[in-house]
C-alpha cells in the first residue's frame, strides 16, 4: 500500500474521503486540453462548414454538461454544487484548444470537474469532425491551477 493515498483506506481497500469536517472554502479549478487535427479539418471546424454545425458552441455545451455529472463518472468523487462552469473552444495552430474554468463553495477541490469538462469536450469535437479525419489526436488534458482549500493555491511549472 502507497502510504498517503486519500483513496485507500489502512488495507488498501478503495474509499470515498469523508469531507464532513472540512470547511466549505470557495475552490476553483482551471484545466486544458488540445484536439491535435490536419489544417483542413481545423478549417472546416472553423468556418461551421461540417455536417454536424457548430462544433464550437457543442462541445462547449457538452463540457458543463459533463462536469455537472462528474461524481456520477468517476467512482469515489464526491457530488458538489458547481456555481461555475466555463468550458472554451479556441482554434490555435494545429488544432482546437478546449480549457475548463469550474468554481464551487464547499469542502473539497473541482480539479476532476474540468479535467472532465475538457476531456468530454475533447470527445465531443473528435466525435464531431471525425467523418472529416479519424487521425486527430486528444492530447495535453492536465490541470493548469486549482485555488481554495487547505493545500492552498497551486500552477502548473
């Protein structure tokens, strides 16, 4: 047994952590994740010219849609009341760049709620575009800050 997983409990048996004497803090989250993709599927994902419409505003949508039911995805996270979801799609060289901002009160961290929310927005645009290429790549999903909390503000070097 790896001495300091939350998760585990003194057999090594897997465990929801119990947060009841955590005070609720406001905690943010701040996650990213890139669709590597050839120049002319980023330029018909860009004009709105693909057979499914605007896959911007639809992965987009997907994403907080997602992060809502992140508890019901990943087995030992706990339901949280989100008072935020910002999910964003951004056409940069290569591909699309999908980040998440999740915001909540309460007693622990929304890192998993985006890291959801661009992981399902990432499905969602390869499920989109993929009559136009099946070769894209969903790359690079990693949490960029997290703040709130008693572990405190944290960025990614």
């Amino acid at each position: 047994m790896k001495i300091g997983l939350t998760h585990l409990d003194a057999e090594g048996r897997a465990r929801m952590v119990d947060v009841s004497d955590k005070p609720a803090t406001a905690r943010e989250a701040l996650a990213e994740g890139f669709v590597r993709m050839a120049p002319a599927t980023l330029a018909l994902a860009v004009t709105g010219q693909g057979k499914k419409g605007d896959v911007f505003a639809v992965a987009e949508l997907a994403g907080v849609m997602a992060a809502k039911r992140t508890s019901d995805l990943i087995p030992l996270c706990h339901p949280l009341a989100l008072s935020k979801v910002e999910v964003t799609v951004s056409a940069v060289e290569g591909g699309l760049a999908v980040t998440a901002r999740v915001r909540t009160t309460g007693p622990t961290g929304v890192e998993m709620e985006a890291l959801t929310a661009v992981s399902v927005a990432c499905l969602t645009l390869y499920d989109m575009l993929k009559a136009a290429d099946r070769g894209m790549i969903i790359e690079s999903v990693r949490v960029l800050a997290k703040s709130g909390g008693a572990s405190g503000d944290w960025r990614a070097a």
